[in-house]
C-alpha cells in the first residue's frame, strides 16, 4: 500500500495560522511558531473583549440614565424601584436612549416612577 505524506495538510493548516497572523508586528507573522502563539493569545482577549463589552455597555447605559436622573430630581437607585414597582418594563438600553433623544418622555417615565413609590 502506497504511503501518504501529511505535506499538504502541515502547509494548510500552517498557511491558515499565517493568515490570521497577517499584519503582527515583526516575526509573528512571518514565522510560524511565534505566529500560532500570537494567534491564541489573540484569541483569548477576543474571547475576554466580547465578556466586557457587554459589562461596558452595561455601564454606560446605567450612567447615561443616572445623569437624567439627577437633572430630574432622583437618584439612579430609586428611579429603578419606582419603575419596577409601576410595573414598566424598560431595559437599561432603551431607558438611556429615551433619556438622549426624548427627555421629556423621560420626565414622564420619572413622575410614574415618583408616582409609584
């Protein structure tokens, strides 16, 4: 029986690690070795960046509603309260984006807060 050699499939999947490698500083892209080890650590603060993107967000929204919050007389935590005892089901999402582009919706959102307290 005739032997295959692995040549082709080692230069694939070589080639395919030099790729994602492409535009690495000096010799991680070049050399394969130091190209693979770029590449995963690559990964893992991809990995990590797509967990704090979402604690980012999360954040900003939380400070855009508490900066209209405070122009309105209330603070964050008690606005909050005053929603969930309304029953108004508004994300930290679109509550930040009412607070920019409608604020006087958000001053209604405010006195059904204050309302329900």
């Amino acid at each position: 029986m005739a032997r295959i050699k692995g040549a082709i499939m080692t230069r694939k999947r070589r080639n395919k690690v030099l790729k994602l490698a492409k535009g690495y500083y000096g010799s991680k892209s070049k050399l394969f070795k130091t190209a693979k080890q770029a590449v995963m650590k690559s990964g893992n603060y991809a990995y990590i960046g797509r967990k704090h993107k979402k604690r980012d967000f999360r954040r900003l929204w939380i400070t855009r509603i508490s900066a209209a919050c405070k122009i309105n007389g209330i603070n964050y935590s008690t606005f909050i309260n005053g929603l969930k005892k309304a029953e108004v089901e508004l994300n930290r999402k679109m509550l930040s984006e009412i607070a920019i582009s409608d604020p006087e919706g958000f001053t209604a959102l405010v006195e059904k807060a204050k309302a329900a307290l």
